[in-house]
C-alpha cells in the first residue's frame, strides 16, 4: 500500500504516527475532485467518490487516535521536526499569533482541530517502510527550456509532385527573385545561362525568319501584329554581369547574415541586438543558432516560420 492519488502534493507535510504508519497532510484547497479527464462514467466516477470519501474518513479517525508530538518548549527550539510543523501551520493554516505552536502538545492540537473541520485532509499509508521524519515535498526550481512549437507543413501539388506552401499559400520554391542556384560562381551569377534556360536560346542569336530561325506561334516572348512579330533576338543582347546587384545575393532572397539584416531593416546596431535577443529569448532559440532573415521581417529557423521580426521593437 502507497499514499492515494490526493495525499500527494508539492505543498503536503509527511509525518509520522506512533504506529509504524506514515501519514500526509495537504490542505483541502489541493484536493482534486475524481477523475478530472472524463474517462471513466457516471456509474464508475460516483462509486470512485464513495471509496475516497470512505478512505478519507477512516484516515481522519486514525489521524486523530495515532498523532502525538512529544516535544517539550525547551527542545523545540533546536528540533528541526518541529520547525517544520511550525513552517507548515504558518504557510497553509489561519491562526492568530496567540495560538502559535510553542511545544509538542500544541502542534498536536493544531493540526488535529484543522484536520476535523477540513482545512487539511490526511491520506496515511498504512506498509511504510521509509524513513519516521518529519518531511515536505519541494517543487521543482528550474524548467526545461521551451521549445518552439513546430509548425504543420502544409502541401500543394504541381506537375504531379506535392511541394510545400508558405503561409500566404504560395508555393515555397515560387520567387520573384532569379534562383542563387543559376549562379556560375560564389561571386559571379550567370545572367547569359538564366535567359538561356528561360528562352531556349543564347542572348544574341537571332530568331527571326530572315536568318533562317523559326518562331512558333507559341513563343512567349514574340508579339504578333497582323503578319510581323517581333522575337526576343531583334533587342539588345545581355551583358554578362560579374556580380549580383549590390554584390550579394543574400540581400534579394533573405540571409542568415545579422549585418546584412540590420542594415536590410534599417535599424541601428544596439536596436537590432536588443531586439535578436528579445526574439530568440521569446521563441526558445539558442543565443549562437542563426536565423532566417526576410525582406519583408519575417523570421524562420531551420526553414521554419517563426514570426515576424518588427514585432519585437521595444
């Protein structure tokens, strides 16, 4: 036999009986009611009250014949014990400061007239085996970091396969920026391969039918005026261009780069370090994990959205 389900409490005393028995008292207020998740029915949660109130009365008459403090004044100013009873009548019990405990005989008394008119309800277990002092249950005094909750990825399907959405429904890999991954070089984008592989052809060559090249009907970059069409290789061919505009490409489609973020937002230095610290404190992020920066402020992590940055402006 154990302590039932109701004797166990952050805020319970554990003390013992002058039998073998240990008992705890928790106050009333930390009694929970049968069955709080609804699993069990009508029949079974009523029969389920009726053995606990049984057992609670059974626990209050033992309580009372078997609990004794015999602690004189002088002892009880150097005994851990009764600094504990005194601890817990101070905490959970409305007492004046005439009737505080100054010997075993009134914590005795205390504690029984508390239990009969409710404010503590004692569970004893009747096969303990542990140890005969007189004892509480601390809480714990740190919790786990909290993590972001993970969000659910919602998919959309395109030429028969399922790709990711974002959260304004668009298709993740759909940018209005060329991809990063045409780019010839770390430093270099090669604007000649991008047209290429839009258009079909090389900048420069000619398409029109007096070189001998064919434009179909269905050329997307032809404009067709009564019998004249006018292709993509009558204008003016692209140069090619060492670098992306302003000489990184992180600044067009987002960055994990702080500097370029700060100044991409406009904010000054000691602004955006408050702010990145209050966003990974707010949303459970390591101070060294490095985040996703967009344009437009949203922020996501592990290619995650986590939320938006200018919200965390003090």
């Amino acid at each position: 036999m154990s302590f039932p389900e109701w004797g166990c409490s952050y805020n319970a005393l554990y003390l013992p009986l002058t039998s073998d028995w240990q008992c705890s008292l928790v106050p009333a207020r930390d009694v929970q009611d049968v069955d709080r998740g609804w699993k069990l029915s009508y029949e079974e949660r009523q029969l389920a009250r009726k053995e606990r109130e049984e057992r609670i009365k059974q626990d209050r008459q033992d309580f009372d014949r078997l609990f004794r403090v015999s602690i004189n004044r002088r002892a009880a100013r150097a005994c851990s014990d009764f600094s504990a009873y005194v601890a817990f009548i101070s905490e959970h019990l409305r007492i004046s400061g005439m009737a505080t405990p100054v010997d075993g005989e009134s914590v005795t008394r205390v504690l029984r007239d508390a239990v009969r008119d409710g404010s503590l309800i004692p569970a004893i277990d009747r096969a303990w085996r542990g140890s005969r002092r007189v004892a509480r249950s601390y809480a714990p005094q740190s919790w786990p970091k909290r993590v972001a909750d993970p969000k659910a990825i919602v998919y959309g399907v395109r030429n028969g396969q399922f790709v990711p959405l974002d959260e304004a429904g668009r298709f993740i890999d759909s940018t209005p920026y060329l991809p990063v991954a045409a780019s010839a070089g770390r430093g270099g984008f090669d604007w000649p391969g991008a047209v290429e592989s839009a258009t079909g052809t090389v900048p420069g060559d000619d398409l029109g039918p007096d070189d001998g090249g064919d434009v179909s009907e269905g050329d997307v970059f032809s404009t067709d005026s009564g019998d004249a069409s006018t292709p993509l290789g009558h204008g003016q061919s692209f140069e090619y261009q060492p670098d992306m505009p302003d000489g990184d490409a992180e600044k067009l489609a987002g960055t994990t780069n702080e500097k370029y973020a700060r100044k991409m937002f406009g904010y000054d230095n000691s602004t955006f370090r408050d702010m990145i610290h209050r966003f990974k404190k707010a949303n459970g992020i390591g101070p060294n994990d490095d985040l996703e920066f967009e344009k437009n402020g949203d922020v996501s992590f592990n290619g995650e959205y986590i939320d938006n940055f200018h919200g965390y402006v003090d």
